[in-house]
C-alpha cells in the first residue's frame, strides 16, 4: 500500500536517500549533499513522498513559480524534479503522483502546470502536456506546459 507524504524540510531522509538514488541513476555526483538540500530549503519548494513498507519509491517536487512581463503576471505550477524507482515503473505510480501533484495546484488557485524533460516525452505527453517550443527553458531542455 502507498503512503503519501508531503515535505518541505528537503534533509529529510526519505527524500534524501530517495533523490541520492535519482542522481545515481541519472549519473550526477554531488560535492556537496548539505549545500543542495539547504538550497532546496529556500522558497517555496514541496515535495509529495510516494512510499511503500518505508522505502520512497516515488517524487515529485514542486514549486508556484511566477511569469511576469510589464503588463501580466501568472503563476505556475513548477515540477522541478520528478522520479519513480525503476521497480515500479510502468505501473501507474508516476502518472497517480503527477495527478496528484496537479491537484494540488488546483486547489490553491493555479490552473497551468510547466515542467522541462530530456527523457520521458512520451509520459507526459500521455498525462496531457503539450511541447511548447516558444517557452525556453535554462537547461535546454524541451519545455512542456498542461492547462489545469
């Protein structure tokens, strides 16, 4: 069975180990753990903890972003960094985590979610994103953009 958890301290250990694994996966050393997680600290940053008998098996950390120009201002819903253990993947885990995600924009009055991806188009694209090559996005990656 799945427990929910949401975070805001980023030290704390089931999202520590949990993210350790990520970067692992993804092949990013990191000199130094403590300066990440205090960087993650600051802002407004969350982070909704699937788990299962104590062991994370699935993240999704979030953020109310704002865009601005002169005349207009809206905020979004930000995935910053989203992951699902390779042994539950492909068994709805990841798209019941992004939904519940999305759900909790919604209910604090955000109706668009935006997020970069180098690697899983297809998910996304499934969960109802759409690629937006007007949007530019730091990292190069190719940014995607789903009316809540």
């Amino acid at each position: 069975m799945i427990e929910e958890r949401i975070i805001h301290d980023f030290r704390d250990v089931a999202f520590t180990e949990a993210f350790r694994r990520y970067f692992e996966e993804l092949g990013i050393s990191v000199r130094d753990w403590e300066a990440l997680w205090e960087q993650m600290n600051e802002g407004e940053n969350t982070a909704i903890l699937h788990c299962e008998r104590g062991k994370t098996v699935g993240f999704l950390q979030y953020q109310i972003i704002t865009s601005k120009s002169w005349f207009f201002e809206e905020r979004l819903g930000f995935v910053r960094e989203f992951w699902i253990d390779a042994d539950y993947r492909g068994q709805g885990y990841g798209s019941a985590l992004l939904a519940r995600a999305e759900q909790k924009m919604r209910e604090v009055g955000i109706a668009r979610m935006i997020l970069t991806t180098d690697s899983a188009e297809g998910f996304y694209r499934k969960q109802g994103y759409r690629k937006r090559a007007d949007i530019l996005a730091k990292n190069r990656d190719c940014v995607y953009v789903k009316d809540l």
